[in-house]
C-alpha cells in the first residue's frame, strides 16, 4: 500500500575537520575575608497607600472577583444545560428506536 520514504543520509562530499580549540590560562585571585566588604541587601523603595488608593485597590480586586464568579458559574450552567439537552435527546432517541421495534 502506501510506504512512507524514508530520507536516506547522503555521504560527505569532502573532508571534515574539527575545528581547532585554544585555551587560554587565566590569572586566579585568591581574596582573604577581610579583604571582603560585608554583604548588605540593596536599599529598596518603600510603598506608601494612601486611603483613597487602598479603597481603589480593594474595589478593584472585588470587581475582578466577581467577574471572574461569574464567567465561571455561566460556564457551569452552559455545561449542565448541554448535558440535560444531550440526555432528553437520548431517551426520545431510544423511545423511537423501542416504539420501530415493537411496531414490527
């Protein structure tokens, strides 16, 4: 029947070289620890909210939530009316086939 070709590796058509690696030495520092200066974390800015920017932020994280509710929960519903019309199709499917059968 149908055989798929598989791609045959052609030969090399000239001489391949590896190309050549040069290492180069480098100088090794040895620090003692009092040479070193002590570690400190990096300064970092300080947030500040006012009253206003808390009550914006609060009613902003409340709006997302119930967004986001309520996609979710017409999702849901979506899925559940899918699954009851899929089954009321199949009883009437097989409420036919059973009435052809004893019709018969």
């Amino acid at each position: 029947m149908l055989r798929p070709k598989v791609p045959t590796m052609p030969q090399p058509t000239g001489h391949l070289t590896r190309p050549a690696v040069v290492v180069e030495p480098t100088a090794v520092t040895h620090h003692t620890p009092e040479s070193l200066a002590p570690m400190t974390a990096p300064a970092r800015p300080t947030v500040q909210l006012s009253a206003s920017s808390v009550i914006a932020l609060v009613g902003g994280g409340t709006a997302v939530v119930l967004v986001v509710g309520a996609v979710l929960v017409s999702m849901l519903l979506a899925v559940a009316i899918t699954g009851a019309s899929v089954a009321i199709c199949a009883l009437v499917i097989r409420s036919l086939v059973n009435t052809e059968h004893k019709c018969r």
